[in-house]
C-alpha cells in the first residue's frame, strides 16, 4: 500500500518501492490497488537511444523513473509528506535543509541542491521552501559509472521484493 508520508531511502527507495523493481511489477501492484497512475515516456536525451526510457506519475506526487524496465529515480514533490533520514521534506525551508545536511552544496548547472548522501532537493525560489526531493541508485552520481549501464545488470535478475 502506497503512503504518502513514508520514509524517503537515499541509494534504496521508498518503502514502496525499491530500485530495481521492474516497471511490470510496480504497474500490476498499482493496478492490484486501484491506484491511478500516468505512464509516459522519458526524455531520451540523458539515456542511450536503445534502452526504453518511461516514468510513471502517481497522485502528482510520485515520480518514478524507469530505464530498461528498471527503477532508478524517484521524484517526491506536491502532496508527499514523507521525510529523508535526517528529516528534510517537501515544504521545509531550504535554509534549514542546508543547516540539516551540511553535505548539501547547489549546483548551478542542475540549480538544485545536491547532498553526498544519494538525494537532491529542488527549492522553490519564491518560497524559499524544498519544492522536490529526488533519490536514485548510487550511479546517477557519476556519469561515467551511470551511463555504462553496467549497473541494470545487479537488477536483471533480481526478484522485485513484493
């Protein structure tokens, strides 16, 4: 059952979902639950030409973003209510997020404040306030390691844990 207030998992997910869940998996819970969802395709732009590239959009809240079939990013913003370890969510004030996590550094080419911790949080400029919380699989945090691919393969095989 999906929470929109459960634990946000830097490098591992939500509790309800993990990376490495197979988009097949997560479609046929979200079905099984009656939850609507939106699925689209990602922009190919960031992903090799060859591996599909999709994003399923839950209650304008969830976003989670599928290479190749498999969970590497999700997006948190709108109405989650969930919280990172050290308590950073949506709506905080950005300053305090940075007094929090005294890792967070922004990144004026992805104008986002990005921690070594395995998350990213985007703030509103005229609120001052976390607008979008966003945690992937380790490799995103190096292009080189990430566009390999090397990393779908721990996945491939991997049961989805539900």
């Amino acid at each position: 059952m999906i929470n929109m207030s459960e634990n946000i998992l830097p490098y591992k997910g939500l509790e309800s979902f993990k990376f490495g869940d197979k988009i097949e998996s997560v479609r046929l819970m979200l079905k099984e639950e009656k939850i609507s969802f939106i699925q689209c395709m990602g922009e190919k732009q960031y992903i090799h030409p060859e591996l599909k590239n999709e994003i399923i959009v839950i209650k304008d809240s969830i976003k989670l973003y599928f290479v190749d079939g498999i969970l590497f990013e999700i997006g948190l913003e709108n109405g989650f209510k969930g919280q990172l370890p050290n308590g950073i969510c949506i709506g905080m004030d950005i300053d305090k997020a940075v007094t929090v996590d005294s890792n967070l550094e922004y990144d004026d080419d992805e104008e986002a404040f990005v921690s070594s911790k395995g998350y990213t949080v985007i703030d509103d400029a005229a609120s001052n306030l976390v607008s979008y919380i966003e945690i992937y699989v380790p490799e995103v945090e190096s292009s080189e390691d990430f566009f390999l691919y090397d990393w779908l393969e721990r996945f491939k095989e991997r049961k989805t844990h539900r």
